[in-house]
C-alpha cells in the first residue's frame, strides 16, 4: 500500500455527520499523548496533516483524512489504489476532563466504533515505553466483547534502548495473553525515524484487499 494524496476532509461531533462515501475506514486511538498525531503524519508522509501539540486531549472530534483521492471520473481496479480513509479519533483516559465531558467523548467514540459500517480496522496506539495501563486492557477487552476487528500499534520506539524495546514488547504480549487465546496483530513504530511505516501501510492493504474479495 502507497499513500499517493493524503488530504484532511471533514471533523464530526456525531456519527451520522461523518462521509457517506462506502471506503473503508482505518481508524487510530489510543490515550492521550501516545503520539497518535504524530503517527498519522508520519505514515502520510506530511507533517502538517493532523495537528500535534505538546497538550494531551486536543483531538474532540472524529476527523476523516482522505487517503489516494480517485481521479475525476475514474475509478481505480486494483485496491492498493482505491480511495480510503485515515480516521483520528479523540484519545480516551485524559484526566482533566470533567465527568460529563469524558461522556460525551465515551459516546463519541463507542457510536463509531460500533454504529460505523464503513469502520474497516481499529489501531489501538500504545507508549511502548509504559508497563500495560489498566485502562488500555479494559479497551482490549471492551473491542474483544463487541467483536471489533483491531490491532495495535506500539508508539515511541526510538524513546527506549533496542534491548529493552524488545523486553517491553513482549512483557506487554505476555499480560495480554492472560486474557486472549489468540493475541492481536501488533506493529512497533516511531514517528521520529520512521520505523513501522511500511509495515503499517502494507497491513493496510492487506486488510483492503481482502475485504475487496469478499464485497
């Protein structure tokens, strides 16, 4: 998979408000200031694509990036070349926010997760640095309960030795395992050097051509 065009599209307080256009969706969260912004632009290869701060919880609403904009009038035939959308949503866990406020994004969030049909993967983002936080597992378990197809995403390579890179990884696979038969696909990334960039491109067509065989 190759991002041709990368461009931001429209953001949605609710749902119904996102694109009705049928593209498959591929959609990134994870707690707030796990670099999730960053990600997304270095996997556009654009760095003013979605907004990074230095402040946790910017990210309030569903925001569709249009990924390879099909040509006027032409409809590309093989799926590594067909349309799709990068979704950014709001990060869950961010303390500071008030109790009807976290709601709201609680709603926001579980209404696409588990109402959008165009919703073809969740990435989960995870700090690779930080021992495995109770709320993350409690997310896993909530997608696992609603038969939500995802995988995960470790943020922030380049923060730890190679040594302990490898040791964090699989400390974290070994506490999923307690709650998974089968464990997710996962993907170790950095935003800093680029790492995992490919990887997560290629899953993506992977996922897009194999949705394509059964539509």
């Amino acid at each position: 998979m190759t991002i041709k065009t990368a461009e931001y599209l429209i953001s949605s307080a609710r749902v119904d408000q996102c694109p009705s256009e049928p593209y498959p969706e591929y959609a990134f969260i994870g707690r707030s200031n796990v670099g999730k912004s960053s990600l997304i632009n270095m996997l556009a290869n654009n760095n003013k694509l979605a907004k990074t701060s230095s402040m946790p919880g910017k990210t309030i609403l569903i925001n569709h990036f249009l990924i390879n904009r099909a040509p006027e009038g032409k409809i590309p035939s093989a799926a590594a070349q067909k349309p799709w959308y990068l979704v950014d949503l709001p990060g869950y866990g961010y303390a500071k926010r008030g109790k009807k406020e976290q709601e709201k994004f609680e709603l926001m969030i579980s209404s696409y997760i588990l109402q959008r049909k165009q919703m073809t993967l969740l990435f989960v983002l995870i700090d690779v640095r930080l021992e495995p936080q109770k709320i993350d597992l409690e997310f896993f378990e909530w997608l696992g309960e609603n038969g939500i197809p995802f995988a995960i995403i470790f943020t922030k390579a380049d923060k730890v030795s190679k040594g302990k890179l490898g040791g964090n990884v699989k400390h974290y696979l070994k506490v999923l395992s307690q709650q998974w038969e089968e464990l997710p696909p996962y993907i170790v990334t950095s935003s800093e050097t680029g790492m995992g960039r490919e990887n997560v491109l290629n899953y993506i067509g992977e996922v897009t051509e194999m949705v394509t065989k059964t539509e």
